[in-house]
C-alpha cells in the first residue's frame, strides 16, 4: 500500500492527531475487520467465529520486519504481557546477571524486578549518555533487556552493538516498529499494535528467535486445544476481534512510511524549539517519530489539555514513565498524516497555549 493510500484509509478526525506514541489512528479496513469478525461471534459464537479466523498472515507480516516467520509469534494483551511471558519462560537461572537501563519502561522495570527477588537474579544497569543511549555494556551478562525507543524520549538505542556482545537481547519494540528500522537478530521482541501499526488497543506480541525457542519453560495455558510455534503462549481468553484488526494493520503497513515519518519529526524539532518557552530534547536528526518537549515551568498535562480544546492532540510524559525522568514532558509524535502546515499550527498553538 502506498503512503498516500495508507493515509487516505485512516478514519477521519476533526482533530490534529500528534499522538502516536500513545495510540495511532486506525483504518477503515481495520475497524471492518473487527467489526466483521464481531458480527461473525455473534452469529456463529465465539469458538467457530475464532476458528475461522485467520491470524496467520498477520503473524508474518509482523515476524517479516525482524526477519522471523509466522511461527515465530504470540499474541497477548499488549507489550507488557508479551514481556512478563516471555521472562518467566526464559532460560536463566539463580545468579543470572540481566542488564537494563534508566529508561526501561516503568512496568516493564516492575515485572522485572520482581523477576529478580524470585529468580534470583542480578539488575545490571547498563552505562547511559544524557540522552539515554547505551554506551557500555560489562561483562558477564546473560540477557540484555531495554526498549528500542523509549516512550518518554526519541532516541535509538544502538542495539547492532548490543547485539555484537554476543549477549542475547530481549528487545521492546512498542515504541519502534513501525516508526523507526528495526535491526534483525535479537533473541526475541516485545511490541503492541495500538501504536506506530495504528493498530487496536488491547493485543501485543512476542516474537522469538528459532535458536532460542528449544530452551524456554513451556507455556501453561488454559486453550482447550493444541498450538504449534510460539503461538502455544498466546494468552487463551482474548480479543479475537482485536488480534484480527491487528492482522489487517501490520499486513497493511508499509516501509515506505518510516522516512515520511521520521521527516515530520524533524520539522517538528525545527519548529518547535522555543516556541511557548518550551526546549526540544531530541536531536533534530534522530531518526524516530518523537520529539519531547520541556519547560521551566509550565505544566505539560495542563498545556495539553488547552492543545486539546483546540483540536490538537498531542501526549504527556509523566515523571512515573522511567527511572531517568526528572520531570514530566510534552510529547508530540507524527505519523505519515502530519503536514508541513499542520506543524506551523502546532507552533502556534503552543506558543498561545503555554502560560507566561
């Protein structure tokens, strides 16, 4: 699908939508999808209707931007559910050492730490520049562990290095696929579909290396039949409805969107800088969809919520995201949709929107 035709199938909004990073906005084909395979529950129930659904092609389509195949993948709620299962299925003992970072998304942090009280396992803080980005990594780790772009700052990680260590890594990609390259070769990665996939709220994924799915825990689930690959982890009791919408978005997604995005993004960081008093934290050349915004003084969430009576939407970090955070930001995150002359309004919006 072209980016014009992506963009032309999105529902249409009275609103200026620069929230990305907090759900996307979905398409017509995905919200018929639902819709049809809703309708289908209704008619035939819930077990037939699931049945005849076919996630397979959705599968793939996710698995083809790590490099991986349809049976590679599992469905569950969101992000965090995918991570907290696939940590309690991974292969490491008592005394394993897991490196992290600051910037770990806060219920990721929370599900990890208590990994580590019942596993007995050590949280290694990596080494981190001002703006988050890994820049060392000691020795003796047995599992690296980060997002691939953080929710509350738009900056890459240099996960190629990462992966040079030789250290397998459990990459979160809910902020990345979609917005940003992807690199191959992670032992697994963690992902939701409401994002940068403009997909529906309330499914996620895992994705695992082949290599590595001989060694985890085996799922204990509650289905009432047999799953092969990594969908034998699918969490049993779920929005069927949703997992298909998700199939349509990732099958409908396309490559061609990332450089258009990320584009967006760096007018964004021109345009914005001072505007309101506010500072841009990103570098203008980051190649992501993000740009984070603070101000001395001024109240992000309040700021939004006049943004918002204008019909720009726009996101709010608060101070509980990460570890790394000192006060909370204004987010703005732009998809293939944003214009030239929609950021100028942004500007000018924020500029009348922020109190002196």
């Amino acid at each position: 699908m072209s980016v014009r035709a992506w963009v032309d199938n999105r529902e249409p909004t009275d609103v200026l939508h620069l929230d990305v990073a907090g759900g996307g906005r979905v398409s017509r084909q995905v919200l018929g999808a639902e819709v049809a395979h809703l309708r289908a529950e209704a008619a035939l129930g819930a077990t037939v209707a699931e049945a005849a659904a076919d996630l397979v092609p959705g599968r793939a389509a996710l698995a083809a931007q790590v490099g991986l195949g349809a049976e590679d993948v599992l469905f569950a709620e969101g992000a965090a559910r995918a991570f907290a299962c696939l940590l309690d299925a991974w292969p490491l003992p008592p005394g394993s050492r897991v490196g992290t970072v600051p910037g770990q998304f806060g219920g990721h942090a929370r599900v990890l730490a208590a990994c580590a009280v019942q596993r007995g396992w050590s949280l290694v803080p990596l080494e981190v520049d001002q703006l988050g980005r890994v820049v060392g990594v000691p020795e003796g780790m047995d599992l690296l562990t980060l997002p691939h772009v953080a929710s509350q700052r738009g900056v890459v990680q240099p996960v190629q290095q990462l992966l040079a260590t030789g250290v397998p890594v459990l990459l979160d990609v809910a902020q990345s696929l979609g917005q940003t390259e992807v690199p191959r070769g992670a032992a697994a990665y963690v992902g939701t579909g409401k994002k940068w996939l403009c997909g529906p709220r309330g499914v996620g994924f895992g994705m695992v290396a082949p290599a590595w799915q001989p060694q985890l825990a085996e799922a204990v689930t509650l289905r009432e039949h047999e799953a092969e690959g990594m969908a034998r982890y699918d969490s049993a009791e779920s929005h069927v409805a949703g997992r298909v919408g998700l199939a349509v978005a990732a099958r409908t997604w396309s490559p061609a969107l990332l450089p258009v995005a990320q584009a967006a993004a760096r007018a964004a960081r021109v345009l914005l800088e001072g505007a309101g008093g506010w500072r841009v934290v990103e570098p203008v050349e980051e190649p992501t969809g993000i740009t984070t915004l603070e101000h001395a003084s001024a109240d992000p969430s309040q700021v939004r919520a006049a943004l918002l009576a204008e019909r720009v939407l726009t996101g709010v970090v608060p101070v509980h995201r990460a570890a790394d955070l000192a006060r909370p930001l204004l987010r703005v995150s732009t998809a293939a949709w944003v214009t030239p002359g929609d950021l100028e309004r942004v500007a000018e919006a924020l500029d009348r929107c922020t109190p002196r």
